[in-house]
C-alpha cells in the first residue's frame, strides 16, 4: 500500500514538474506560429507572439515614468559636467589663441589675450549653456522619439538571445516554479491514491 502511495506522488510530482518546465519554455517557444490544420489552432510562444504589445508597453513606461529627453539633457548639463565643459573650452581657446596669434607677439601678451578671453568664457558660459540646452531640449522634443526608439530596440532583438538572457538571470527563480509543479503534483498524486483507497 505504502509503495502504491509513493509511487502515484512520484507520478504526480514527475508530472507536476514537466508541466511546469514546459510552460516555462512556451514562454519563448515557438518562436514562429505553427497551424494544427486538423483543429485550427495556432501555437506560438507568449513573449513572440505579443512582442509588439510588450515592446510598446515598455516604451511607454520608460519614456511616462523612467526617464526622458529633458532629463536626459538636463544631467549632462548638471553643474558637475558643466565645470568640466567649461574647462575643456578655456583650455582649447587657450591653445588656440597662443597657436594661432603671430610669433612675433610676445608670450606675455598671447597670455594676457588668453586670460581675457578666458574670463569672458567664465562669464558667458553659463548663459550659452543654459541657451543650448533649451534648444536641444527643444528640438529634441521635436526630433526625438525616446518610446519610438526603445519599442524599434526591443522588437530588433534577436528573441533567441532574449530568451538565453532571461533564462540566465531568472535560473534559480525558474528552478524554483519547477520544483514547486514537483510539490503540489506529489500532493495531488497523494490525493489521489487516498481517494482510490476510500473508493474502492
């Protein structure tokens, strides 16, 4: 009797955990529809089959929730790249003007050129950036499609490298779904041998 009970929860466990491993991988597979032609039925993987409506979802919510253009444009104007952009352009006007000015003029003077020219790159540059970054962030606004380009991304990518992905990061997770289909089928499969004795 003992036998007969363990082995209907082996059976229900074996089944319980196949299920659940074949559900986990209909996920992604198939990737292309197949047609059952003798009753009609179309077989296609959930993730393939709604990869527009799940592209354009994420799309959505990164762009509405995440992030978007004028953040994007706002941080690489933050006051730390800021000072870095401003050194950059007093050093390049610096090399400039002490290259490009005639030998003749003496360095003492190229240098005073350079210091002049200089603070007034430490006057200016705040409002120019400032200017820049309205404009940018306008025509931005204009040009750029921030969900448009994540949704083109996401539907470009190869599903069978998603699915690798997916797989590799959520492995103990999916293990887990796997061995709990084991648990309830081995319950079930208990049941189901007590309920045959009651019966019969």
């Amino acid at each position: 009797m003992l036998l007969k009970f363990a082995f209907m929860g082996l059976v229900g466990a074996g089944i319980g955990w196949f299920t659940n491993r074949i559900a986990i991988r209909m996920l992604f597979r198939p990737q292309t529809p197949i047609r059952i032609p003798v009753i009609g039925l179309t077989i296609q993987g959930l993730i393939p089959r709604r990869r527009r409506e799940i592209a354009g979802s994420i799309g959505e919510v990164v762009d509405r929730e995440l992030v978007s253009i004028e953040e994007i444009v706002l941080s690489l104007a933050a006051e730390k790249n800021r000072e870095e952009i401003i050194e950059a352009i007093k050093e390049k006007v610096e090399d400039i003007t002490k290259s490009s000015l005639p030998g003749l003029i003496p360095v003492y003077i190229k240098e005073l050129i350079a210091d002049y020219i200089n603070d007034i790159v430490d006057e200016q540059a705040n409002m120019v950036i400032n200017e820049l970054v309205e404009n940018i962030i306008h025509k931005a606004a204009m040009e750029m499609n921030l969900r448009q380009m994540i949704e083109d991304k996401i539907n470009q990518f190869d599903l069978g490298k998603l699915e690798d992905i997916i797989l590799s990061v959520a492995d103990r997770e999916l293990k887990h779904i796997e061995y709990l289909g084991a648990a309830i089928g081995f319950v079930i499969g208990l049941a189901q041998a007590t309920l045959v004795y009651l019966v019969l």
